[in-house]
C-alpha cells in the first residue's frame, strides 16, 4: 500500500477537541469574577472541560440521529412518546447534574444566577440542542414558586438530578419543564389563544383543557407551563406529563417539526383533549404569571448566543493559528487579522453583557433597580445579540474555508442552530417593541439604562457621545417604526458600557468601531490602524 500512497496529508490542523472551554476563556473567567459568580468558580471550571471534552465528543450523534416521535406501542395503545439517541441522555444527566437547570435554585446566596449563567454559556458552546429543555427547566422556578401547591415541582428541579423514566413526579428524584404558548393562530400575539380550560370546580384548582399548541418543544417533560383561556381570560397552567397516580394525562403529540437545525431537541405539536391542568396565578393574569419564566429564557438565548459566536471564534482561530496560505500562517494574513479580531471583539461584548443581565436577575430579588435593569436589557441584549450570530457564525465558518461548510467540524450544525434564538421567546421585532413599551410606561426603566450608561460616562469621548445621542428617545417617544435603530443602539452602548467599566484591553477598539461610522456592514472592516494583535491573542491561547 505504501508504494501506492497517492499524497502527503499536510496543513491540516489537528483535531479541536478535547479542549478546556474554560482554561481556555479569558473574558469568561473574569466575567465570572466580575459579576459575583466566583464562589462557584470550581465547578464552573469542571464543567468547561466537561463541555470541550466529553460532551463535545457525544455531541454529534446526539444531534446527528434525530429524537424519533412513537404515537402507539406495538398493541395500538397510545403513548406519545420521543425516543432519543443515548448521547442526549447522557449529555442531559451531565448537565443537570452539574447546575445548569438548578444551580440558581439549589444555591440561595447571591451569585448562584451568575455560576448557572456560565454554566449555561459554556453547555450551549458544545450542545445548544438540549440547552432548550435545560433552559425551559431552569425558568420554569419563579412561576411554580408562585402556586402554593407545587412547591415540589420546584424543589425537583433544585435537587440537579435528571430522571428521563415516564412517570408521575412523586416517583421521581428530578423533573424538567416545558412550556406551551405558541398556536396556530398567533404566537407574538398569545392573546390570541383559542385553548380553553375549564374549572373542574372542588377548590384544588384544577382544570380540563380542550386545544392545541403548535410549538410545543421538549415534549418528554415532566410538565408545562401552558397559557389557556380560562372563564376570567388568558390564564397560565401547569399540565403534568402523567397524572398524580401515574395515569396518562390526556394530550396526544401529533407530529415532530421538521426543523432547520436544533436537530438533538424534538419540537412537537399537541392536541389537549380533557387534559388536566393545574392553575397558577389568578385567572386572566397568565401573560403576567409567566413573564418571570418568558425573561429568564430570553437571558438564555442571549447566553446561547453569544456561546455560538464563542464556538464558531474558538474554531475559527484555532484553524487559522494552524493553517498556512501563501507562505503565512492565516492568522498573520493582514486581512484575516481583521476579521478575527472583529470576531473577537463582538464575541466578547455579547458575552460580557449577556453575565452583566444574569448579575441583574440575580440581584432582582434584593434591589429594585438592578430588576429594572434586568427587565429592559434583556430585551435589548436578546435582541441584538441574537441577531448577531447569524452573520458570525457564518464569518467563522469561512474563515476555515471549505473545511467550515462540513459537518465534521461543528460549523454547519451551529449555523443551522444560529437563527433560532433570535425567532424563540419572541422575535426581534417582538423584543424592539417591548423596549419601546418599558421605556414607555416604566419610568425605573429608563433610569436603568441611564444609570448603567453612566457609570461609564468620561472613559471615551465616542461613546460619551454616542449616549448623549441616545437622551432624547429615552426622554420622549419613539416611533415603533424606528424601535429596531434603537434597541441596536441600546444594545451597542451597553455593550460598551459593561467593557469600559470592566477595563476590558478591547474596549476601546470596541467604542472606535462600533461608534462614529469608522466600521463597514461586514466583520473585518475594523479601521486598520488599531492593533488586530490584541482581541486575537485574548481570545486564543495557542
Ligand atoms: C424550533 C422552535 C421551537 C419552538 N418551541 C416552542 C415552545 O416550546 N413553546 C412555545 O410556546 N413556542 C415555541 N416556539 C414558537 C416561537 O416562540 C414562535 O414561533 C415565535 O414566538 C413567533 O411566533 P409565530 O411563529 O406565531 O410568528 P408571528 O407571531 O406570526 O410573527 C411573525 C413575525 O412577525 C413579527 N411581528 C409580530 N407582531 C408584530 C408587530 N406588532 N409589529 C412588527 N412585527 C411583528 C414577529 O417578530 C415575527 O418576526 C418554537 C419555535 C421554533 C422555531
């Protein structure tokens, strides 16, 4: 065979992984520090060599070899039930086991939303399939805590154990959640909800639902918060995968979405016919009764996010740190420095605000002000940087070339992965207006940007200006036509803000080439007098 060799193998760069996320990450270990999560820090640093490490490697047949949907065994009983490849097991027993559902729940000293936030970013870096029954679990806390009759729902979700079995809670050491909004009729708008659910009287409040969802995702859970039209209007439920004696609740799962990417998640639709279903919150306050679940999923999407830009750089660098073209390593092309140190700049900004809003939720419970802060950045931060992956993840996948359209590095399954944060828990437009409506209405939440926009006032005169810019729409109204040029410079001068404050070594670059019109449409058009040296060599370490 030797005689036969056809070519040397060579300029290839060696496999990715296994690789410490953590060690790796500079901004994120300071990030970590800086917004008080460090008490945590140990398993935060465990879990980035998990997440680089075995999860990686079970990470794609996880998502290769799709969640299957069986309606009926093999007698014709229904069973509605998704069978998954083992991996995702594995990779959900992993997580859970290590806080990244229950970590904010299990802890109740200050920085335990911090810890989770990290390990959140650092799960969607290897597998952002399951990060979405990881999230809905996670959020589903501060809606269940107010219903005094299902406490245990969130002291299982607090006990980090995953429990996969089909069977009623009382049976079972952990849950994990779901949630029902979205119907044929109308997603944005929920109001517009056809389910309807009636009292079955007996003081437990307790319901019978007749409808549908037509976005239901993660359908083995242990239970879903569902929105329905109760007698006094939209009302939110709690409908339990099987009943307290372990009955079948009366729901059946009509089909699996044929889906773009998110492949390792089963998204399904469902039909309630009679199911059971118990209240939280007052009749008619459903939007309000689930807006504190809606918020801390849309933190996770902008943590997912900006964890996709920070999979797609890692790739991007360590290809180009080993790849040679005409006589150079790709990483000492002029031109490629550009774009990677634009990458690098962007990945940083949407990390640091993204841990800046999980300090503000974690802060909530104790200070007024840090909750209006979280309230409104997170959907300014959900906005832009979800909007943002797209676009750089797919600059990072041609930063590798051909090599970043194929499927054995993990480029195209982010790409596909990459839009979807931005359409869930309520696309752009959706999140533009609702800053439009706190600014509006909630006067602490103008002062919370303003406060946080301050507090690096006088560190760089383009940005100073670039705030001052901004007065007058957080003073007065703004069209809803304009929401989005907004929100977009919202979200740039926060970004700005939280690097400054941070004394970031890329803040500066940051503030030059995101204020002032000194940066192009396209990653790579950072003026080329600033040092494209710098945001690269803190972003890899070779
Ligand atoms: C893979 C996947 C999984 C999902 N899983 C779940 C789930 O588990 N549970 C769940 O409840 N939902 C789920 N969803 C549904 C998702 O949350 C909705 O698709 C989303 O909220 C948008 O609703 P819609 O599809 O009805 O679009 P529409 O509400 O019809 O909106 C369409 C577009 O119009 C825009 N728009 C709406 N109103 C306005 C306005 N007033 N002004 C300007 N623009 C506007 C929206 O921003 C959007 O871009 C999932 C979706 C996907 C893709």
């Amino acid at each position: 065979m030797a005689r036969f060799q056809t070519h040397a193998v060579d300029n290839q760069p060696p496999e990715f992984a296994p690789r410490d996320l953590w060690r790796d990450d500079i901004a994120l270990r300071e990030a970590l520090a800086r917004e008080g999560g460090d008490a945590h820090g140990g398993r935060v640093a465990r879990y980035g060599a998990l997440a680089g490490g075995e999860l990686y490697a079970l990470s794609f047949d996880a998502h290769r070899d799709r969640p299957r949907l069986r309606t009926h065994d093999r007698f014709g009983h229904r069973i509605d039930t998704v069978e998954f490849h083992p991996n995702y097991h594995r990779i959900m027993q992993t997580a859970i086991g290590n806080g990244v559902a229950g970590l904010s729940w299990a802890d109740d000293a200050p920085g335990a939303h911090v810890a989770r936030a990290a390990l959140c970013y650092l799960h969607n870096q290897a597998e952002p399939g399951t990060s979405c029954p990881l999230t809905m679990t996670h959020a589903a806390v501060p809606v269940l805590q107010q219903s005094p009759v299902l406490g245990e729902w969130a002291d299982k979700i607090a006990a980090c154990c995953y429990d996969p079995r089909d069977l009623a809670i009382g049976d079972k050491p952990g849950v994990t959640l779901g949630m029902g909004m979205t119907e044929k009729q109308g997603g944005s708008d929920v109001r517009a909800n056809t389910t309807v659910a009636t009292p079955l009287g007996g003081g437990d409040d307790e319901y019978a639902l007749v409808g549908h969802k037509w976005f239901f995702s993660a359908p083995m859970s242990d239970g879903f918060l569902v929105l329905a039209q109760a007698p006094a209007g939209l009302t939110c439920f709690l409908l339990p995968r099987r009943l307290p004696g372990g009955a079948k609740n009366a729901f059946a799962l009509m089909r699996l979405k044929d889906k773009l990417g998110d492949w390792s998640n089963a998204s399904g639709e469902v039909e309630f016919m009679d199911a059971r279903a118990w209240r939280v919150g007052d009749e008619g306050r459903g939007i309000a009764t689930i807006l504190q679940m809606v918020m801390l999923t849309r933190l996770d999407c902008m943590l997912g996010s900006a964890a996709q830009m920070r999979m797609a750089l890692a790739q991007a660098l360590h290809h180009a740190t080993q790849r040679v073209a005409f006589g150079k390593r790709l990483v000492d092309q002029p031109l490629m420095r550009n774009v990677l140190a634009d990458l690098a700049i962007e990945s940083e900004a949407a990390l640091a605000l993204s841990m800046r809003v999980a300090r503000a939720v974690d802060a909530s419970p104790r200070d007024p002000r840090e909750a209006a802060f979280a309230r409104i950045a997170t959907a300014i931060g959900k906005y832009w940087i979800c909007k943002r992956a797209p676009a750089f993840v797919n600059e990072a996948q041609e930063c590798l070339g051909g090599a970043g359209y194929i499927e054995e590095s993990i480029l195209p399954r982010l790409y596909r992965q990459a839009p979807l944060n931005s359409i869930w828990e309520g696309s752009g437009n959706i999140q533009c207006l609702d800053v439009l409506r706190a600014l509006a209405r909630e006067s602490s939440a103008a002062d919370a940007v303003r406060t946080e926009l301050a507090s690096a006032a006088g560190l760089d005169e383009r940005y100073d200006a670039a705030v001052a810019s901004l007065e007058a729409s957080l003073r007065g109204s703004v069209e809803e036509a304009g929401a989005r040029w907004l929100v977009e410079r919202l979200a740039l001068a926060l970004q700005a803000a939280v690097l400054q404050r941070a004394r970031s070594p890329l803040a500066g670059a940051f503030c030059r080439s995101r204020f002032g019109g000194a940066h192009g449409l396209a990653f790579g058009t950072l003026p080329t007098s600033l040092d494209h040296g710098l945001p690269i060599e803190r972003a890899w370490i070779e």
